[in-house]
C-alpha cells in the first residue's frame, strides 16, 4: 500500500511539472521556445512602415497607395548593360497618382514631381523569387543635369 501510495504522488508531482513546462514555454510564449526563432520574431515585430509582406497589397513607390489586386504600377525597365542581374528602371506611377488623386512625391528628396517626371530605379532579378527595385531619385535629383553633391 505504502509504494502505491509513492507512485501517485510521484505521478502527481510529474503531471504538474508537465502542465507547469508547457504553460510557461508555450502558453505564456517565450520566443525561444515557443517555435519562433529570433529573427522571425524580429520580422513579426519590427516590420519598417513602408514595407509589406508578400499576399499583402502592394504600395505604390511614387503615392505611396496601397493597390488591390490587379492594380500595377506604370514603368519601363531597359536591357542591362553590363549582362548582370540588375538593370535601370523608370517609373511612372499607379493609376491614382497618374490621374490626380494623389500627390506624387518623390521618396529620395521629397519633392512633389510634375506630370512627366519620373523615378529612377535600379531593378535586380532573383531566380525563383520576386524582383527587388531599388528607388534611386527623381529626374531632379538623380536625373542628367542634377547638380550631384560633392
């Protein structure tokens, strides 16, 4: 009877470290333990304000407009010149901006851009993945002419 007696409560003790591990690694939500690594946790977190994750609607670079499915940005992208992955890109703007609704802005300077300026931008293509653009100015800014700052 003694020993019966022993193993219950040795059971009981193991029953409430069991509930006691799993309420404090999962329920409560330790990163660590919880199936997060730190860098995925970061990315949940501290996501930067201008950025979206893919399935979300993307933002136009010039309104910054979120767009709807099926809504595209106006650009033209030019062969490479150095038969690289990367090459120059203008872009005009989404149909929001394009029309008038919205004020076009430029993300570099932060000048408010005419009808038929544009923004410069670098596109690098990764196999398998999407496209990355790199916005580099306006035609004030960036453009032939620009005075460059030394």
């Amino acid at each position: 009877m003694k020993q019966l007696f022993e193993v219950l409560v040795f059971m009981l003790i193991g029953i409430v470290l069991l509930w006691f591990g799993y309420t404090l690694f999962f329920t409560i939500g330790i990163p660590a333990f919880s199936g997060f690594s730190r860098r995925s946790y970061r990315k949940k977190t501290l996501k930067p304000a201008g950025e979206s994750t893919p399935g979300e609607p993307q933002t136009c670079p010039v309104c910054s407009a979120k767009l709807r499915s099926g809504e595209l940005v106006s650009s033209s992208a030019f062969p490479s010149l150095n038969g690289g992955k990367d090459r120059f890109m203008h872009i005009k703007g989404c149909i929001y901006c394009l029309r008038g609704d919205r004020n076009r802005v430029c993300p570099v300077c932060g000048t408010i851009l005419k009808g038929n300026e544009i923004l410069i931008s670098r596109l690098f293509e990764r196999p398998g993945n999407r496209s990355h653009v790199h916005v580099i100015g306006c035609t004030r800014c960036k453009g032939p002419g620009a005075r460059q700052k030394a």
